[in-house]
C-alpha cells in the first residue's frame, strides 16, 4: 500500500467525540466550541479567541479590524498558503511580497525592510510560520506595523531552550502542555491565527481559532459583535479539535522519533535540510532542499510507492511560474529556489516504524 505524505492523525477518542457531538440535537456552533476555545486557553494563553469555520475567514476579520484602506499594502512570505492573496484583494488591499532568509522558510526584519522600500504603502504584515518553522517576529516588531501571525504549522515549536538544562520544561513546551511560555503560539502579533484545516498541527477536519494575547487587541475582536452562526465552527468540528489538543504531546513525541531516524539518512547524502533557527522544532514535516532537481527524485519514490511533493506547491513562489508578471522570481530569488528544490516526505504520527524506515531507506538512496 503507498504511504502518503499527509495523513490526519484521527483515532478512536477523536472518533468517539465527534460521533457524541453529533447525535445532538444542535451539531453547529454551541457547547463544544466553547469548550475548545476553554481547552485552547489553557494552553495557549490569549485574552479573547473566535472559533471560525476557515483560515480564510480567521484572516479576513483580522484585517478588517486594522480598518486599513482600499490600495494598501499587506506583506507577506513569498511561501505563505496561496488563500492569503486571495483574501487581501478581495478586500481591496495590495500584496506585497516578502522573501525568505537562505536555506529557511522564516521572513527577518531585513527581508521586510527590503519588501517595504518598493510598492504601495506598507500598512500590516502577516508572518506566517512556514512548515513550522519560526521567524523571528519580535524583530519583525521593531518595524512598527501591526503583525498578525500564523501558528497553524507551528503549534507546539519551542524557541529558548537550546542553551536550557531544563530539558523536561522544553519537552513539555514542544510537545504543547500547558503552560508552555516558551511555546510559539503567537505572543507578539495583535492577531494570531491557529488554523484547523487537514494540513494544519492540529485539525478539526476544517476551521480556525483567531485570538488576540492583549486586552487591547482582544477588545478590538470583541468589537466585531456577535457573528453569524455561518461564520462559527460547528460543533462536530469544534469536538474533533479539543482531543486533538489533548493528544497533541503523545502525537508531537512521535512525530520527533521519525524525525530523527530521517535525519540520519539526510547527513548521508548530498541534499540538505533547512535552517532550524535555534529552535525546539515540532516536526511539521519533513523536508529536504535538493542538490538536484524533483522530478528524478518524484520519479524515483513513486516507483517504491512512496508519495513526496513540492513543499510550496501551493503557495505564491510555487505559482510564480504560471502567473504572468510575477515579479517573485526576482524580488524573492531565496523563496522561488525553495520552492523548485524542496520536497516533503512522509512523516504523521500514524505512520508505523515499518514504514518510516521506508521511507528512512528511500531519504538516503535519492539520486
């Protein structure tokens, strides 16, 4: 049987919980939303949250709320998900795009000052932590435009503990316990997104969280009233994400045990991984920068029935090719490699040992 490479960790609790929420006689927004927004809180820490039925949704009132105006500028990664550019031009605003640091999916301060000299006027900035990885946003910070950041790969990644004898403390944090202060669940953004959707750390089969860490920011998602129950995440939903927080440490522990067993294959060939930057990483995925270029390493893993892919298929680099007049290429050279050398392999917590080490064996023998 091919392995994939994605596959949503769904077992008998989350099962069971979803079965209970819908044998209800309300199945949409009620009880169990609220109980995941309770369950969110106690690990994450923000001072107000709205369950949302999408990502897309989660980020259209977060840059509703900044009231900017028609023709300004939003900045974003050159690998952030391709739904952004939708969303900031149906709102009338202009993209503008941001490159990443060499040999990292992360945006730095001096990649968003270069983004920001051209184009319109810059207004907001939405960091989007790539496959997990962490950009520095505290720097991003110091620029003085409002961020909304995106943790939805980047649940449960620890920054802080690489110098730490208290490994217990960091593995707690990586593995996304409670009271993790260590733990990137978006504590400098005056929004944060933390996206449900199949792909995403955790899922509800389709949704989002968006919260705000501050008082000040929080009031301003208060102040959007009481939404439609179309825009709120159905209970069904909201029940299969509060046991996915509740197992994300058992499921963040084996993601980490495959990891390393990949590693070793990686340090045995000419392609390389990308920049941890200094962080505890959750291992979202597992990704290779290739020496060479995909197609005669798809070629190969298809013919022992393992599934690779481009890592930012579907993003604003991996489209720059199809789009005319992109200027991507030029003005995100770093992003525009990326997305023609990198490739995801399998790596979920339902993946048996067997098949990890397949997949082990095929890492190390890539053309």
């Amino acid at each position: 049987m091919k392995i994939e490479v994605y596959s949503p960790t769904i077992r008998r609790k989350e099962m069971d919980a979803v079965l209970t929420a819908m044998v209800e006689d309300k199945i949409g927004p009620g009880g169990e939303a609220k109980l995941l927004i309770q369950t969110a809180k106690e690990r994450i820490k923000f001072d107000y949250c709205l369950a949302l039925r999408s990502p897309a949704i989660a980020l259209h009132l977060a840059l509703k709320s900044l009231d900017l105006k028609a023709g300004q500028g939003v900045v974003i990664s050159a690998l952030s998900p391709l739904y952004y550019t939708w969303v900031i031009n149906d709102l009338g605003l202009s993209v503008i795009y941001c490159d990443v640091l060499p040999s990292s999916t992360c945006v730095g301060r001096e990649t968003v000052e270069k983004a920001i000299t051209s184009g319109p006027e810059p207004r907001c900035i939405i960091v989007h932590h790539t496959l997990g990885y962490v950009s520095d946003t505290e720097q991003i910070a110091e620029l003085g435009l409002p961020i909304i950041e995106d943790c939805s790969q980047s649940y449960g990644t620890v920054m802080g503990y690489a110098n730490d004898d208290d490994s217990s403390a960091a593995a707690n944090a990586a593995a996304g316990g409670v009271n993790a202060e260590n733990a990137v669940h978006g504590n400098v953004g005056m929004f944060t997104i933390l996206g449900l959707e199949e792909r995403d750390m955790l899922t509800s089969g389709g949704g989002a969280l968006l919260y705000s860490a501050s008082r000040r920011d929080g009031s301003m998602l208060r102040s959007l009233g009481d939404l439609p129950s179309e825009y709120g995440l159905p209970d069904m939903n909201a029940a299969l994400a509060v046991v996915q927080f509740r197992e994300s440490a058992k499921n963040i522990s084996k993601r980490a045990e495959i990891a390393r067993l990949y590693t070793q294959s990686v340090l045995r060939t000419r392609h390389r991984q990308l920049a941890d930057n200094n962080l505890q990483y959750n291992n979202y995925a597992f990704s290779v920068i290739l020496e060479t270029g995909m197609k005669d390493a798809r070629a190969y893993a298809k013919r022992k029935d393992i599934a690779v892919e481009s890592a930012f298929e579907n993003t604003p680099a991996g489209h720059a090719p199809e789009e005319n007049g992109t200027d991507i290429p030029v003005k995100c050279p770093e992003a525009f490699s990326l997305s023609l050398r990198t490739l995801l392999f399998p790596i979920y917590p339902r993946l048996t040992m067997a098949d990890a080490g397949k997949v082990s064996k095929l890492i190390q023998a890539l053309p």
